[in-house]
C-alpha cells in the first residue's frame, strides 16, 4: 500500500486560532482506504504531506520521523500541529486495513469510558444568568466529572485588575464549591493571567475550596521557572501545557513532578505517535492526562490515544448540543461522558458536502529536504 493523495478541506466555520484549526485532512491510498486527521494549515499541511506521498503508510514512526527532520529545522509548535493532523489520518489507515479501532492496535482501552468536563457551561441544561454555583449544580447533574470556570473574567478588551479580580475569583470559588457538592469536583482556569505571587495568591484564596486542579496558572513563557517554584509553595493540584508541542517542551516538569496533570493535546503534540510516547513518559511519574478541547476528529481521537493509558483521564468537552455538519459519525456522547467504539480507524465517517477544497498534493517535496540514515536505516538528522 503506498500514499497517492493528501488533501486539504476547511468545514463550514472554521476555527480561526492558529493552533485550535480544525481544517480536514485526508490522506489517500492505492489500496483505496483513505484516512482522515483534522488540524494544520495549508502551508505547513503541504509541505509535511509532500514527504508522504509514495510512502507506505503502516510506518507511521518512520513517516513522523522523516517529516520531522528532512528540513533540518525542527518544527515549531505551528507546524507539529500538521504533522498532528497527518498522523491521525496514517492511523486510521492502518485500523481501517486492519478492520480494527485504534484504541485496540495500543493495546485496548484501560476504561469504560472518558471522563469529561465541560468548557465554560456551554451544554443545554444551563441558561444565561444563572448563577456560577446554578452552573456547576446543572453540569453534575448532566453527568460530568467535573465543573469547569475560568478566574474572574470581565469584559473582552477592558481592564483585568488582578487584586481586584483575585477576591471576586474566590467567591466565585466559594459558588463553585456549593454547586457540585462536597463530593463533586471542580476545576479553574488561570488564563496566564497572573504573575507568580498573584498566582501564589490565587492558589492559597482557593484551596480550601478544593479544586481538581489550577490550569496554566502563570505565562507559558516562564513555566519552566515558575511552575517548579509554585508547585513547591502552594497546597492545589497543577495543570498546565494547552499550548505545548512535542515532549521537549515539559518533560523536565514531568520528571520533576512540576505539575500534577497534563494538558497537552491532539493534533497539537504531533499525533497519536507521539501522544503516546508523552502518555508513557506521565505515566512513568504518576502524573494525569487533562487535554485541551480540540476540533471533533481530533476529540474523537483522544479516546482512542487516551484510553488505553492506565493513569487519570479528564478531557476537556464542548459538543454536547452542537451540531457538526461535517462529522456524521465520530463522538460517542452521553451523560457527559464519551464512549469508545469498535468502528475501525478512529471511527470517524464525513459528510463531504460541506467542506471546501483548499489543496490537493500529490507530488512528493523534495526541494530543501535531506535526510541521513544510521547503518540500520533508520532516519537521523543531516
């Protein structure tokens, strides 16, 4: 089986944030099994899928490896969102040659299900002006895991006063708590919105409130220095790495226990290949996996990735009561949870109705790319 075709297709509505796209991709065979991955953008999409075509597709790792280094610069996190993309759709391929889900060529699902929490309340059961602790009363009883509220938000473009905002972020807090029960759980989003004695602050306001955990709470810039100071003085659960790309971004946190979940998601890390390796690398430290939302494919795709890891699992959710007019079949909802299947691939089946082309390749890139190979023939860089 060899790869003929990759194209490139935006849905109706496209996400317009660089690193959330949920443009779709499909890459094609000659066997006429075609896979499909979700996220990227035309210039990087067609670059990295130029280093496919003629390849066979059941080697994933040596397919992820060459488009990696055949243009000697390592990719930027913009770019492993495309070879994320590229790398789902290579592994439905291979479930559907092998007319078996995903989840079952990583060794089958460690759960019954995923659990989930859902992104700022959007679900039918809540209504606006209802009251941060009617919020979170009404997403428990929807089923989820958990309650999801972000620190104080004010209006789009005005003035974030953080003193002022910690102290109203602690009765909402407060609300929170009341809402989901003494034995439901909640979550906060900082935002990156504080500095390191802000966010020190914010943690001690909040902890007998006992939160899942506090997600990114200072810049992404300075979590390498910030987040081991933090996560030695304050007495709540860590969260952090949304905007991360492969495993060198946060390993060093992980092995030092500098959080206490992972946020890293799909496409972004670079796929499923490598969601795995980063999934073995939190397990070898007794840290959780949290993703941030991402397009419904790669949603999809999380459970398969995800579900056979044997730590904690809580993802980040905002479909329910949304329709996805391009995605007839992928997201196996109900009562806040999402549910594997036994569909082959990652289950996913399009309406192409609504996409609109916006690249085909079909010739392999060979302008600028070199690779070297060890003596055993795998890649290595030139």
């Amino acid at each position: 089986m060899k790869i003929t075709r990759v194209r490139v297709y935006s849905p109706p509505n496209p996400n317009p944030l660089f690193n959330q796209s949920d443009l779709v991709v499909t890459i094609e065979t000659d066997a006429g099994i075609m896979g499909i991955g979700e996220g990227g953008s035309r210039e990087t999409l067609e670059q990295s899928a130029g280093r496919l075509i003629g390849e066979e597709p059941n080697a994933i790792e040596r397919c992820w490896q060459d488009m990696y280094r055949a243009f000697f610069y390592p990719p930027g996190r913009e770019k492993m969102h495309a070879l994320g993309a590229l790398d789902l759709a290579l592994w439905d391929i291979r479930g559907k040659a092998l007319n078996r889900p995903v989840h079952a060529l990583l060794g089958g699902m460690a759960r019954n299900f995923c659990e989930l929490y859902n992104t700022a309340g959007i679900i039918p059961q809540i209504r606006e002006g209802m009251s941060i602790r009617e919020r979170a009363r009404a997403t428990m009883e929807a089923g989820y895991r958990a309650f999801r509220m972000d620190a104080a938000s004010t209006t789009p473009n005005s003035t974030y006063n953080t003193r002022e905002r910690l102290l109203k972020m602690a009765e909402e807090c407060e609300q929170a708590r009341e809402g989901v029960g003494k034995d439901g759980d909640w979550v906060i989003d900082f935002h990156q919105r504080f500095d390191l004695s802000d966010a020190m602050r914010g943690c001690d306001l909040i902890k007998d409130y006992a939160p899942f955990f506090v997600e990114d709470p200072v810049r992404t810039e300075a979590f390498g220095e910030d987040l081991p100071i933090l996560r030695r003085t304050v007495r709540v659960p860590i969260a952090a790495g949304e905007e991360w790309g492969n495993r060198w971004d946060f390993n060093k946190l992980l092995e030092n226990h500098d959080i206490d979940y992972m946020r890293a998601t799909l496409p972004n890390v670079g796929g499923i290949t490598e969601m795995v390796k980063i999934a073995a690398i939190c397990e070898t430290h007794f840290v959780g996996i949290v993703p941030h939302f991402t397009g419904p494919i790669s949603t999809a795709a999380l459970v398969h990735a995800l579900g056979p890891f044997s730590g904690p699992v809580l993802l980040e959710y905002n479909y329910q009561g949304r329709t996805i007019p391009h995605v007839t079949i992928g997201l196996d909802f109900k009562d806040g949870k999402l549910y594997p299947n036994d569909r082959p691939g990652l289950g996913v089946e399009l309406d192409m109705k609504p996409l609109k082309l916006i690249t085909e390749i079909t010739q392999r890139v060979t302008a600028r790319a070199q690779t070297y190979f060890r003596p055993d023939g795998s890649i290595t860089n030139w």
